[in-house]
C-alpha cells in the first residue's frame, strides 16, 4: 500500500493512493497514519480495503508527511562511502547518529525555508524508515520485521549552522521545513529490496544526485538493530539513512540553495517530492 496523509497544514486526514493513480480518503477506517495504525495487524485490515470504494480526493489537494505523531527523527551521517569521500570525511567504523528535530518534519512538497542568517542550506535525498513496532535490542536478523515501510526524505542541511559553529550537527539540520517526508508510507510488502532503490535529486532542473542505496555502507535491517541497542524504537519514528553523493557542499565550489530555486526528488518505487525553495517569512 501507499499511504498518505492530505489536508491543510495540522488538519491533515489519512489516505491511500489507489491503482488509478488517484488518492482516496481512509478517515473512516482509520484516524491517522500513525501510532498503532502502523503495526502489522492494522496494515493487514487496511489491505483488505478497496480503495475503489473510498471518497476521491481532489488531485489538488496538499499532502502532509506521511506519518503522523513521530517522536523521534533519526538521521545516519556519511552512510555512503562515495559521500563521505566527497564530504572529505572517512567511513564511519559504525553508524554516524544525529537527530533532527521533529518541527522540522513537513509535507513532501512545502517549500523549503531558507532560515535567517544562511547561506549553506543544501540538499539531501535519503531512503526513510517508518518503524511499525516498538523494539529494542533486537537483532540484525529480526529487524526488518519491526519497520512498516518507506518514504522519501530530504534531509535539508544548513552547512555552515552544522560544521561551522561549536556543538554537534542538531542545529544544522533541524530548521523549520528542513524535513520533508513522503508522498507516501510504502508498506515494506511492496519493497522487495530496500538495499537496490535508485535515487536522484534535481535544482532547476539540473541533476544533481544519482544513486543507489546499494552502495550505502550500513544497510537498513544493520541500522535498526543498531539503533535499538541504544534506544527504544517507537511506531512512527522516522530514521533518515543517508544521502548519495552530489550534495552542493562537495561541489567545486560548492554551491547552495537560494530564494527561487526549484528542488525536486524521488526513490524507485517510493514516489517524488517537489520544493520551492523560500526566504524565511518570520
């Protein structure tokens, strides 16, 4: 299934993307995507459901993150090989974690925010991870059980707030709209191997990032294992596993998003984001 959530900002409504391409409205069945909605059990009874038979919703209408109520946002630094090298960095001798703070997480499409004071916000597609079953300690072998599905993710960075300030990367990668995930939950069912999805990534038009998450170092079933020795994982936590070479930073010279700029993303099988990109109003 491919899940979705439409509506304005904070009235948001569950839905499902039918085969004819059209999105139609589960608020009937379910009252969000997100929590206990994402376990196995509640999966398999929203399967059972034609879509055919829910109300349309109109083509128009904005999309939401895909999954409601996350409380924890994760993120897995230098996790392809190509990247760290373009980033000047060695490959990590385990999983790199740092979080993004939950109020960055907005719509697949919202603009991305350029906040105040910027001028290294960068771009960054990513293979997202929903959990769908709280763990903790579980195994490499084990892991994939406790994932619900797949979205979309940029990982929108502001370099200079990130590595050149003092403290850790947080402040870098948590700015309003810095979080964009979706269109869709894509249930694991329909993602044979989330190890072989390619990746790409345009600024006006131009390509920028062309991967695979094949040549990530730490595949997904190592990196919740990893994770859940240290935490407990939750049913809606989002964990963001690392993005392709291409990012502006490793360019030369480097090069970065401006007011007016057009961002635009997708993973095989996942579907594709659309951004403008916007000086903060505030």
């Amino acid at each position: 299934m491919k899940l979705l959530r439409h509506g304005p900002l904070g009235q948001e409504k569950p839905g499902i993307l039918a085969a004819d391409g059209t999105m139609r409205d589960l608020s009937a069945h379910v009252a969000d995507i997100g929590g206990a909605a994402l376990s196995d059990a509640a999966l398999a009874t929203l399967a059972k459901i034609d879509p055919a038979s829910l109300p349309v919703v109109s083509a128009g209408t904005r999309l939401g993150a895909c999954v409601a109520g996350s409380g924890k946002f994760i993120c897995i630094g230098l996790n392809y090989a190509d990247h760290a090298a373009e980033s000047g960095m060695a490959v990590p001798p385990e999983p790199v974690i740092f979080m993004k703070a939950t109020s960055a997480i907005c719509g697949p499409n919202d603009p991305i925010i350029i906040p105040r004071g910027s001028e290294k916000t960068d771009w960054e597609v990513e293979l997202g991870v929903i959990i769908g079953t709280k763990c903790k300690y579980v195994s490499e072998a084990d892991a994939m059980a406790y994932v619900a599905g797949y979205c979309v993710s940029n990982d929108v960075s502001e370099r200079a707030f990130q590595t050149e300030r003092a403290g850790q990367w947080t402040k870098g990668k948590s700015c309003d709209n810095f979080g964009q995930i979706g269109p869709y939950l894509v249930t694991r069912d329909e993602v044979a191997d989330p190890q072989n999805l390619s990746m790409w990534l345009t600024v006006n038009g131009k390509k920028m990032q062309n991967g695979s998450t094949k040549t990530m170092v730490y595949g997904v079933a190592h990196v919740v294992s990893y994770l859940s020795q240290f935490m407990t994982l939750h049913p809606g936590d989002v964990i963001s596993t690392g993005t392709p070479p291409g990012v502006g930073m490793g360019m030369k010279p480097p090069q970065y998003l401006r007011a007016g700029d057009v961002v635009e993303l997708a993973i095989e099988g996942l579907g594709q984001q659309r951004q403008d990109v916007i000086a903060d109003p505030a």
